[in-house]
C-alpha cells in the first residue's frame, strides 16, 4: 500500500469548531456594522456611499462639468476602493439621486433613475451622474489634510476615513441599515433647521433638547407629508435616541358642486410607494373593508395626485381620511434609531450628542486645514524671504551666477539664506528680475504674512475656533436657504382630529334588517328582512338549517369554533339570500375537521358563559371575542380530545350543570371566574367516559325552567336540592327532566 502524504503541520489549525464559529461570526458581525450598515456621525455616510462621491471626485465630476455615466463611476469606484457587487454600488448611487428617497440628492442624475411608484431606475450603461452642490460641500478641505486617509482594499492608493462635511449630513438626508444584532433608522432633517441648532449649542453647551428643538421641530420628509405626533413624544425620541414618527398623508377637499366633492392627495408618507397604495386602496375597495371609499384614481404626473371618491356626499371628509388611516398606508410610522458609528464603535445617540460629535468633527477639520494652511505659507514665505535678499543684492546675485563655478553655496555662504532658497533664486527667470516683480512678491509677502498671524492666532483661541466654525456653518446654510426650493420645509406638523371612526361608520351606512342564516355543510347567507319563515328557506341536497340570527347591516357577527377560537364578520358584508350564499371557509380560516357551534350577533356589554365538552368553563365579555384577524381569536383553550359545546347569554346568577351521565349540579354564578381566555374552571366532575352535556344560567328568583323537545316548558321549583359546590359530582336529575338530558330542546 502506498504511503499518503502528511499535510504540513502549518496548513492545520486544531481548534473547537464552536470556538471557531464564534471568531469568525463575530469577525463578520463586526465588518457589517463598520463597514457596510451603520453610517459615521461625522459625515453621515456608510463606506459604500463616501467612496461613490470620492470617486466622483476623482474623476472631476463637479456640479458645474459635464456628466459621465453611471458605469464608468461604478467601474471606478468598484476598481479602486470598493471590493463588492456594482449591484451594490450603482443601487446606493440611484438612491442617492432620487429626490423622493434623500432630502438633499448628492448626486445629480441624468436619464431614468426611478420614480415614487417603485420602478426601478434604467441600466447604469443608460445613465448619466455628476455631484450635486450639497455633494461639493461634504467633500470641501478634502485636499487641505482636513481628514485623515486609508490605504485601499488592494492598498494601490488611499481614500478617506471620513468626509470633512460642511453640513450635518447625516441628520440632513438620515439613514437606515440593518447590521448584525442591531440597525439604524434616521430620518431625513431640515439642513437650515439642523444647523440653527447646532449654531445654539456653539454658543451654549448646556442648551437642553427641547431648547434646540424650538428651530429644529422634527423630521423634514422629501415627500412632504403631516406629522400628526406629539411634542412630548418627539422630544423623547430625540433625548433618548430611539421612537418614531406617525405620519399621513396631506390631502385637499375639492368642491365639485351641488355639495357634491373628492378628495385629492397630494402628498403621501416617506418611502410608501405610490403604486402599492393605489393597489392596497382598490383591494379594500373589492373586499368592502373600506365602506365609505366608492373610487380612487391615480391622476398624478410630475406631482402627486390621488383622487378618492366617497360613497356618499354626505359623508365628512375628515370621517373618510380617518377611516382609511387605519387600514392603509396613508398614515405611517418611521422610527428613529440613532444607533451610528461614534469613535468607531456603534453607540445610540440623542440629537443633542450628534451636533456635538459633529460640530467636534468641523472644528478638528478646521485646525487640520488652518495648519496645513500656515505650513504652506511658512514654506511660500520662506522663498519669499530668499527672492527679496537676491533683489535686494540682484548685482552681486548675477556676478555670482555668471562667475562662480558652484553659485548655490557661495550664495548660501555669502547671503545667509537657505539651500533651498538658493535654488529658488538659481531657477528664477530672467523676466522675474523686472522692478514690478519684485513689487508683487513685497505685496504677496505681506498679505501672507497678515494671513500668517491670523492662523496663529486661530490655532491658539478655541473662541476664535468656534467663530470661526460658525461661519463656515451660516455660509453653507445659505446654500440650503429655507426660501429656496431645495430648502423650503417640505413636511408640516399637525393633530390628528379626535373622531370616532366606528360611530361615523355606523351612522353613516344603511341600517337594514337582516337573517344570517348558517347551515350544516357550512354555508352562509343574509336574507333581508327580519321574521323570516326559515322552514321555507331552500338548502343544497342533504343540507339543512344549522344556526340562524337576526341582525342590521351594522352589526358585527361573532362565529364560535369547535376549537375554541371567535370569528367576525361585518354583517355588511355578507353574501346576499339568493341562492345558496357562499361557504364561510371563504370568509374565515376554518380546517375541514372544525365545526361552528354558535353565531350570535356582537354586544360587547354582554356576557356569555363558555365550556368545553371536557367540563370547563368561565365567563366571558362578548367584547373580548371581537377580532380583525381571518384566522379568528384563541378564546377558549379547548383540553385534547375535546370541543367547544356552550357559548350562552348569562341571565341570571345561577349555574346548572348536567353531564351525559344525567347528573345535575347546581351552583352559584360567581363561583365561575370571568377571564377574557384561558381553559377556565371544572363546572362538574366526570368518571370514565362520561362528559359535559349541557348548561344554562337562570335566575334563582325564577327557578329552574326547561323546554323539551317539544317547546313545552316546565319549571322545577324543588331545584335547591341540586345546589352545591363547583366541579361537584351533583345528583341524578329529578323526575320529569326531559329524556335528551338538555334544558332547551
């Protein structure tokens, strides 16, 4: 047999796998959150999106040049400092484009770069970018050693760790992003509003939360839009860092004459696409969830407009919008998580902790560049100084040139001056020796020389620091001037009207009396009118009547499942009496193997007593069995091999009990507890085989009363004998109880 070969001992790492797992997910976790989710408080920009307006940059891509396409930007950017998809890089490049996604777009698009519908943008070989002016402003000083640069993946060049930023960005256009164990959620700001706050704290650190929230309210959306939230709320998601923002839709009341009138929107929620809301719209129309909507239409161009249609003229405006705020994206929330990269480490941030991490960043960029600034006029002043001595002494300069065989040393040695002034003076033109020159190199050593003192006197005052911050900020807000389209506040702050929607809805449908009638096989219908002669009613072959109500179109019906579980149906909405109606699985989710064992129409103020076949049971507000959901409420937890059987009315303050082996218990009502869902309590106690047969609840007053079979009714006024105590066995019923062992037919 042949010998194998033995790996070398460096190839193999002996290490748990657990262990393993654990260093290289964390590794991972910890690139996402660094390097591809959460944005720096500094600029406001993930590393994907710096790279996109750096390479811009690089290739000279200003907002007053021409344009270049889309890919020739991906290409550079993916080549030189992005190692990842250009899927990746061309998607965040459209998003930055689009004026519906960013408050302040940093790149500016030419072609089809999507739209608030949601269709997406054309091929990056189609499309066309430049940088925007707001662009322009996070990339300023980049040349001035304001920030300090990396080595690149491939480490061939070197790019930014962070943009100088000469507006609070990452307020400005806000950001999201979903890293591993946590993610960000910013939204978007007003630029003029953000740096008046900022501008306050400069000249108070201790200015609190709610002093700078006076100029900056909230959010400012691009797609506009009402935020109805309250300022109590608001402040506390920005003191803390985390909350949300409710949002609706602006909308307009058009008068179309003869008190006839349409609603039209004309802004919607930031990030609901448009086109899914029209269809969310027209799907509650056809599912008659939305009552008092009869039509929409999507009329909107270059602007927005929706254009909603009641059902009737006498239906409030305000009643029609709240009743679609609840069940569409018409009103919305944004949340606010202001979890950034802060020292680069991810860290929740209030507002007032951003503006001053950011405002920390603009004064360190203003002393990086205000430094690199005196170090290159020390170096102009310095040759300065060398060209005045040659002017000053041009004769002897020239008779060393022309005679000396080594002139740089015998001027260094004869003049003083340095070797890097001589060669200045040696690789001066003959032309620069003119009297005029010389008048011009006195001015540029004086004006430097001023500009000198003030940067020394900057570097050594942090007032002079923070004045100076504060100009560069009031400049770059006028830039975004809130009188100017771009700066213009886009979203309005507003209250929700108090409306009771339910009440409106009610009074403003048609109260018609109708029979719900159920059968066997599970198939329901409303038959208009009330007293109908149901022993007329037609069925399918071997079908026959199973439960009937009769109720208003306003009233909701609730359906109790053999699993324990309550259905309801707007009694509106239910298929009409001709025919045979529909089947309820269409209506609800019921498996085949459930049954229906009660309907009875919706009045919250009512109680209802609740049991399983096993012998449990408890009280129940019939309010409490109402549920939106298709899939029903869980409201009696049936035991195993069990059924819902009983789900009557409470009248009254006894309980009688009566189990299949015709043993009757009769006990007080306030023995059973009242819960809104559970198992409940043993009413009776059973051997063997035997179960629950039935129970009702009656007045002690009254006594005990019965119907048989037949609808005759008997009282039994020797009931007492029955009384005892709850999850008794009781005793067999007395003489003359009906044969089926049930106290109603």
């Amino acid at each position: 047999m042949s010998d194998i070969m033995e790996p070398e001992d460096d190839r193999i790492i002996n290490e748990p796998l657990s262990e393993a797992l654990t260093k290289r997910y964390l590794a991972y976790a910890l690139s996402t959150i660094t390097s591809r989710a959460l944005p720096d408080v500094r600029d406001g920009l993930k590393p994907v999106q710096r790279r996109i307006l750096y390479g811009m940059r690089e290739l000279k891509l200003n907002p007053e040049g021409g344009y270049r396409k889309c890919a020739k930007v991906v290409g550079e950017v993916m080549g030189n400092y992005h190692p990842h998809g250009d899927a990746s890089i061309y998607d965040t490049m459209v998003r930055l484009a689009q004026d519906f996604s960013v408050r302040y777009p940093l790149v500016d698009g030419q072609g089809n770069f999507g739209n608030i519908d949601g269709d997406s943008a054309a091929a990056m070989r189609y499309t066309e970018s430049r940088m925007t002016e707001a662009a322009s402003l996070l990339l300023e000083g980049l040349t001035e050693d304001a920030v300090d640069f990396k080595p690149t993946y491939d480490e061939n060049d070197t790019e930014p760790v962070v943009l100088p930023a000469g507006f609070p960005n990452l307020l400005a256009n806000g950001a999201s992003g979903i890293a591993v164990g946590m993610a960000t959620s910013i939204p978007p700001h007003n630029v003029a509003e953000v740096i008046d706050a900022a501008l306050i704290l400069v000249d108070r650190k201790t200015a609190t939360t709610a002093e700078l929230l006076v100029v900056m309210p909230g959010p400012d959306f691009p797609t506009g839009g009402l935020i109805v939230e309250t300022p109590e709320s608001i402040l506390q998601s920005y003191e803390t860092g985390r909350g949300s923002f409710r949002m609706r839709a602006k909308y307009e009341v058009e008068d179309l004459g003869r008190g006839t009138w349409q609603i039209v929107v004309t802004e919607i929620p930031y990030q609901v696409q448009k086109s899914k809301l029209v269809e969310r719209l027209a799907d509650l129309l056809e599912t008659k969830k939305a009552p008092l909507l009869a039509d929409v239409r999507d009329e909107s161009a270059e602007d927005i407009r929706l254009v909603l249609e009641p059902r009737s003229k006498t239906i409030e405006p305000e009643v029609l919008m709240e009743s679609l705020f609840k069940v569409c994206d018409l009103e919305n929330r944004f949340s606010l998580n202001l979890n950034v990269l802060h020292k680069g480490a991810p860290q929740v941030m209030g507002l007032k902790a951003v503006l001053k991490a950011y405002l920390d960043h603009r004064r360190e960029v203003l002393i990086r560049s205000s430094q690199f600034r005196l170090d290159k006029i020390e170096k102009r002043l310095h040759l300065l100084d060398g060209y005045l001595i040659a002017y000053l002494n041009i004769d002897e300069v020239i008779r060393i040139i022309r005679e000396e065989d080594h002139p740089k040393d015998v001027m260094m040695q004869r003049f003083g001056i340095t070797e890097i002034q001589a060669e200045a003076v040696l690789n001066l033109r003959l032309r620069a020796l003119r009297k005029l020159e010389e008048m011009e190199i006195r001015g540029e050593h004086d004006k430097l020389t001023e500009e000198r003192s003030e940067i020394i006197a900057l570097l050594g005052s942090e007032n002079r620091q923070w004045t100076k911050v504060k100009k560069e900020l009031r400049a770059a807000r006028e830039v975004f001037s809130p009188e100017s389209d771009l700066g213009r506040r886009r979203a309005k702050f507003g209250e929700a009207p108090v409306i009771d929607v339910d009440a409106a809805l009610e009074a403003s449908m048609p109260k018609e009396p109708v029979t719900v009638v159920l059968s066997s096989m599970g198939w329901i219908r409303g038959m208009k009118g009330h007293g109908i002669d149901l022993d007329s009613a037609k069925f399918k072959d071997g079908d026959s009547l199973l439960l009937s109500e009769e109720v208003y179109t306003t009233d909701k019906l609730i359906l109790m499942a053999s699993d324990g579980r309550a259905f309801t149906l707007g009694c509106d909405s239910l298929p009409g009496g001709r025919g045979h109606g529909e089947p309820i699985r269409i209506s609800i989710d019921l498996e085949d193997s459930v049954e229906i064992v009660g309907m009875f129409k919706l009045i919250p103020s009512r109680k209802r007593i609740v049991a399983s076949s096993a012998g449990y049971g408890f009280i129940v507000q019939e309010s409490e069995l109402e549920s939106n959901r298709k899939a029903g409420k869980s409201a009696v937890n049936v035991p195993t091999g069990s059924t819902l059987q009983i789900c009557d009315v409470v009248r009254g303050d006894h309980v009688a009990v009566i189990g299949t082996n015709k043993k009757l218990l009769i006990f007080p009502l306030d023995e059973l507890p009242e819960m809104a869902r559970g198992k409940g309590n043993k009413l009776q106690n059973y051997r063997g085989t035997d179960k629950l047969g039935d129970v009702i609840v009656f007045d002690g007053e009254d006594g005990l009363i019965v119907t048989d079979s037949a609808g005759r009714m008997r009282g039994f006024p020797e009931w007492k004998d029955w009384l005892g105590k709850r999850a008794q066995a009781g005793k067999t019923v007395m003489k003359g109880f009906p044969r089926s062992g049930k106290f109603t037919g």
